[in-house]
C-alpha cells in the first residue's frame, strides 16, 4: 500500500453493520477514500462513486468481489465480508495510479505494521499494458511497410 497516496493507516471500523468507502476521491478522482479499513465478520462494505476521475470499478485482487465498470455518480456496490481475512482490491482502469485499497475482516495480525498489506496490479492492469505496447508494435510496424512500399 505504500504507493497509495492517501493510504496513512488502517481505519477501524469494527462494531459497525455497514462502513462507506468513497470511490473516485481525492484531487483527481483516482483513490479510495478510507483507502483501507478494518471491520468485523459480517459486515458489508458500500462503496459509493463521486463522478469524478473517469470510469471505475471495485475488483477483489482474489476475484472474490467485483463491481461494474461505471463513472456514474451516486453508483453504489455492496459487499458483506463474512469470514476474516485480508481482502485487497483496486479500480482496473487506474491502479497504476495507486487507487487502491483493502478490507482487513476481523483481528487479523498485520505482521506488526499496517503497512505490510499486500496489493499485486490485477491481471487486467497487465493485460492493459500489453494492448498499448502491441498496439504500438503494431503502428510501427505499418509505418515501415508504408514507407517501403512507398521507395
């Protein structure tokens, strides 16, 4: 989580039913707001869109939990996290830029520091990169054979 910007601690959440996570905060749209929060067994998050920074989604890193893609405001997505664990997520389009975050569930240890939560880029962030690099490959390579068949 160290490349989440707004990412200070873990908020603690725990005792209530329902906790509320802002997507599309910050200056630029592009972070979850808390961006990580501990809760107890049972309780459901509801992450609500602000309109800003583009399309976005909430996708589990374990592919437990995903949201549609949708830049629209007020667009809100449950999810009642029944066991303990910890539980990592990001916005597809953008956890490049660090809008991350993470749902700790119940009294989990977080190896003596809240910081050590792990986030690995989804395999969509991956997929994604590999389009633009291909797409360009591909472009360059028009260019070279227009250019050959033009001499």
């Amino acid at each position: 989580m160290s490349d989440v910007p707004n990412y200070e601690e873990v908020e603690d959440h725990t005792g209530e039913e329902t906790v509320e996570v802002t997507v599309g905060a910050g200056d630029d749209g592009l972070l979850f707001e808390p961006a990580a929060i501990r809760v107890d067994p049972e309780t459901t998050v509801n992450w609500v869109w602000t309109g800003e920074g583009g399309d976005h989604n909430v996708a589990a890193e374990d592919e437990s939990f995903e949201s549609e893609l949708t830049s629209e405001e007020g667009y809100e997505f449950d999810h009642l996290f029944e066991e303990e664990g910890i539980f990592t997520y990001g916005c597809d389009p953008h956890i490049a830029n660090g809008m991350k975050g993470a749902v700790v569930v119940g009294d989990i240890e977080l190896g003596g520091s809240s910081t050590t939560i792990p986030l690995i880029p989804g395999i969509v962030a991956i997929i994604g990169i590999m389009t633009i690099v291909t797409a360009a490959i591909a472009k360059w390579t028009r260019t070279r054979r227009d250019i050959a068949q033009r001499r």
